[in-house]
C-alpha cells in the first residue's frame, strides 16, 4: 500500500520527468562540453580548444554590436512600454463600462506573430507606400526608415512596445483594482485634486505591478529575434543585430555549433547579471521611497 | 446636482471617445493586413482603404503566377495547427497530471522534483537551443514533425498553474473520492480537471498562441516545406516574393485570423481567468 502511494506520485510525475531528462538534463550536459570545442556539426573531429570560444567571442564585434544594442533596445522599449499599458490600463479602469470589452481589443496584438507584422511594418514603410507618400506631401520628406540606424532601432522597439502594451495593461489593471476606493475618498475630502491623487495614491500603490512590469519588460529585451531577423537581418550596419541573431548566425547559418553554444552562454550571463542589477536597484529605490 | 451629473456625461463620453481611438490604433496592423489582402494589385501599400475589393492576392497565393511554383500554404497552416494543437493538448494534460502529484499526492521526493522543476523554469533556455537542436539531429528527427513536438510536450509554467490551483482544492473533495473507490486517473479527469476549468482556459490560450507564433525553434528544425508551419513558411517567403506584397498579406491574413478567432471565441473565459497569471 505504502509502495503503492510512492509509486503514483512517481509515475504521475513521469512525463515531466522523462522529458526533463531528455531535453533538459542531456542537453544541458551537452552544453557544458560543446563550449570547449570548434565543430561544424558535420566533420567527425571536434578541435578542442578550450576557452577559445569565449576568448573569441568576447573580441568579436559582432557580439560587443548585440551585447550594445540590447540596452539600446531596452532604453526605448522599457520606459515606452511602462508608460503606454499604464495609460491602457487608466482608461479601461475608468470606463463606467464596456472595461472587459476595450481590455480584450488591447490585448489582441499579443497574439500577432512577429512575422506577420514585420509585413505589415515592411509595406507601410516602403518608399512607395501610402503613409510616405502622405509624409513627403505633408513635410516635404520621409526619413529612409529601416535604413537608418537610429530609425531602425525606433521601428523594431515601437513594433515590440505595441505587442505587450495591452498584455502589460493587465497587470496594471489589476493593480489599480486593487486599490481601496476609501483612500481617494478621504484624499478627496482633504482637498487633494485629481494629479495630486494620482502622484500620491495610484502610482506609489501601484508599485508591484511596476515592478512586475518592468522585469518582464527588461527580460524581454535579451530575447529579441524575429522583428530584426525579418525586417532588417539586423543591420543597417548592425544597428539592428541582437544576442540571438548572432546564436542563429554563428550556429546554423555558419554551422559553427561550439561557438554558438558559447555566445548564448554569454547572452545567458549578461540576462542574468542585468536583470540582477536592475531589481536590486528598483528595489532599492522602492524601499528609499516606502513602496514597500 | 443636474449639473455635475451632465459634466459626468461629457467626461465619459470623452473617455469613450479615446478608449475607442486607441482601440483603432491597437488593431490598425491588423486591419491594414485585411485590407490590403484584398485591394487589387496596383493599390497595394498605396492606398490605406482599396477602392475596390479584389480576390487576386488570394488566388495567387493558392496557384502561383507564371513564373513563381505555388507554395504549400493550405498545408503549412495545418501544419501549424496540428503542431500547436497536440504540444498545447499535451501540455495541458500533462500539466494537471504533474500538477496533481505536487499538489495532492505525498511522496518521497516531491520536494525534490519540486524544486528541480523551479531549476527548469529558470535556466535559461538559450543555452539549450545548439545542443537540443544536436540532439534532435542525432535522433534522427531532423525535419520531422515530432522534432517540433516532442521537445515541448511538457511546460513547467503549466504544472505550477495547476499545482497552485490545486493547492486550494479542499482535501475532503479528493479523500471523498478516494473512499468511493476512485483511483488518480478518474480523480483528476472527473473532479479536478473540471473544478480547474479557468485555469484550463488561461493554460491552453497562452501556450496555444505562444506555439502559434514560435519561429526560431520550427525554423531550424524543418527545412522541408512541406512540413514547415505557417509562420516559418512565411518566413521564408519574405524574399522569394518580395515584389509580390498582395500575396504575402493573404498569407499573412490567413495566420493570423485563425489565432485572433480561437482567442475571441474564449475571451470572456480569458477575461474572467486572466487574474490567475498576472497576480503581482
């Protein structure tokens, strides 16, 4: 009966536990040697070259230009992203109203796939398209968008901010629900106007969910591929490349797996080091000022 | 008292008004997608609204012009499809059957399995991508379907989900069954899978949408078009029909339209589950 009881938990778990150790376990193993080796997935020698990989990595442009563009990318996704759901967010909470209709309609561009709305972005951005057109009509030109660097960045983030915005709107809907209704009552009766009710109630007590948004948000960026790797391939002039660009490049376009390994190791560490910095000073900041 | 009640009106209808036009601005890609599917040819991109509606993008897109083979797109989204459905199903049951043994059953090593599943959550997965997709090769899976599906069968997201829920579950509710002779099977397919029917709904949604979308993994796995997913097939077409917009906003459309429908179908599900995932 007792061996019974241990052998149900056990096979319930099984399936996990299988496939833990077949596409967790081993190729986490695997990982660990395919860093030491220079192989080309086909050649049956593997050149062992020690810490080789990472020395040439941690040379390499390509990898400082994806290293660098992930905080660019972070500088103009994070703060827009925050700023655009919590508006989202404000406006579905005071509808009196329709709030779960105009909440799912947010939401919608979290199911797009990256590729069909890199078309989109593609059509609308040509040089013949309607909206230039309209922009060289109307202020007499129209920047060369994914063919400017600085553009191209803003084009990519702009694309990812929309996609989360009504995602990230949920978490601070739900925040906002959260808060008691008495505390802007009795704010009300002390004099305290819309703003200052808004700077004093709503924003401090809406930390947690800032917090959640903003490591989501942060966390997100390290990941960045299928905008680039459709629209721009990463450029011009690799404005544009990311960490994963760089492990799809070196592993399967050149077909060199050990190195490859190697750079998402490296993209591994720089995730983790990053967002470690970040929520200790966001928390940090936040104990400063009280939030928590 | 008449007064503030009409300035109340106004301010609502204003918010409405807003809540309306941002609601324009969200669905605007998709939109621009739909129309331009169906403008003919010479409007394409040019215009924002066509004016005239024209099936030709669509009949391309099926037959291929003169010079251009037509593509398996009818096939790549049932690839797509099948793909999604049988690694969300499976990740949906799978994920109340683990989720079960953490939450109700008592065992040896629950805690071990436990917190090797939190190790599993947060390992970084891109680490995993060269040497799974090694792994899959030395299998001799390379450009089959189980190569997109087997890797995926189980989400440790979907076994917390169901372990929390379950957690809250009354123990009588299970120890009643138990002495009516039910065994796990029965327990977890006629009670808790039932009682975790919000959760079920979130589970399915999201994973349902993120293996939709899913480009970098299928597109190193699968080569062969014709069993490539929508998305990847998609991918690859970017160049190749390049001066074909038209064409590539109807497959576009017929990506994204599927995924958008099974979401508005579940949505009112959605809205009353979606607290589930966001607790901060």
């Amino acid at each position: 009966m007792k061996l019974q009881k241990e052998l149900r938990g056990w096979l319930l778990a099984s399936p996990y536990l299988l496939t833990a150790v077949l596409f967790f376990l081993i190729p986490l193993g695997w990982s660990l040697s395919l860093v030491l080796f220079d192989w080309n997935l086909i050649a049956p020698v593997r050149i062992y070259v020690g810490l080789g990989n990472f020395q040439e990595a941690l040379r390499s442009t390509r990898v400082l230009h994806a290293f660098v563009n992930t905080y660019k990318f972070m500088a103009a996704i994070v703060p827009a992203v925050v700023v655009v759901s919590l508006g989202l967010a404000l406006i579905v909470h005071h509808l009196p109203r329709l709030k779960w209709f105009y909440a799912v309609g947010f939401f919608l561009p979290y199911l797009a796939s990256g590729v069909a709305i890199s078309l989109v972005v593609r059509g609308v951005l040509s040089y013949d398209s309607a909206f230039n057109a309209f922009l060289r009509a109307t202020f007499g030109s129209a920047p060369r968008w994914l063919r400017e660097p600085a553009w191209a960045t803003l084009v990519i983030s702009a694309m990812i901010v929309w996609k989360l915005s009504g995602y990230y709107a949920l978490i601070f809907l739900a925040g906002l629900q959260n808060i008691p209704r008495e505390l802007y009552e009795a704010a009300a009766l002390d004099g305290a106007g819309a703003l200052t009710q808004f700077g004093k109630i709503t924003l401090p007590l809406l930390y947690p969910a800032f917090y959640t948004v903003l490591i989501l948000a942060v966390g997100l960026c390290f990941g960045i591929f299928t905008e680039p790797y459709v629209l721009t391939g990463g450029g011009p002039r690799f404005a544009t490349y990311t960490w994963q660009l760089e492990i799809y490049y070196q592993a399967f376009e050149r077909f060199r797996a050990g190195y490859g390994a190697t750079v998402a190791v490296l993209n591994a560490l720089a995730t983790f080091v990053s967002v470690l910095i970040i929520r200790r000073l966001v928390e940090s900041w936040g104990v400063r000022k009280g939030f928590r | 008292m008449r007064l503030t009640k009409s300035r109340k009106n106004t301010k609502n209808l204003m918010l409405y008004i807003l809540a309306t036009l941002v609601l324009l601005v969200m669905i605007a890609p998709y939109l621009y997608m739909l129309l331009q599917s169906l403008a003919p040819w010479h409007e394409v991109d040019r215009v924002f609204v066509p004016t005239s509606l024209s099936f030709r993008s669509y009949q391309w897109l099926f037959a291929g012009g003169a010079a251009t083979l037509p593509r398996p797109w009818l096939r790549a989204l049932g690839n797509s499809a099948l793909v999604a459905s049988v690694v969300t199903f499976s990740r949906v049951i799978f994920g109340a059957f683990v989720g079960y043994a953490l939450a109700v059953l008592s065992f040896h090593g629950r805690r071990i399995v436990h917190n090797f599943i939190l190790f599993h959550m947060f390992y970084p997965g891109i680490i995993l991508l060269v040497p799974t997709f090694l792994l899959i090769r030395a299998m001799g899976l390379y450009n089959t379907y189980l190569a997109m599906i087997l890797p995926g069968l189980v989400s440790t997201w979907a076994i917390f989900m169901y372990a929390n829920f379950f957690r809250s579950v009354p123990k009588e509710v299970v120890e009643a069954a138990r002495i009516d002779g039910a065994g796990e099977l029965r327990i977890i397919f006629r009670i808790m899978i039932p009682i975790a029917r919000p959760v079920t709904t979130i589970v399915f949604l999201f994973l349902f949408m993120e293996r939709w979308i899913e480009l970098l993994w299928d597109m190193i796995v699968v080569r062969d078009p014709a069993k490539q997913t929508l998305n990847v097939l998609l991918t690859t077409m970017f160049g190749p029909y390049g001066g074909y917009p038209g064409p590539l906003y109807a497959a576009g459309v017929l990506l994204t339209f599927p995924i958008v429908l099974v979401f508005l179908i579940f949505s009112r599900k959605f809205v009353q589950g979606v607290s589930l995932v966001i607790s901060t």
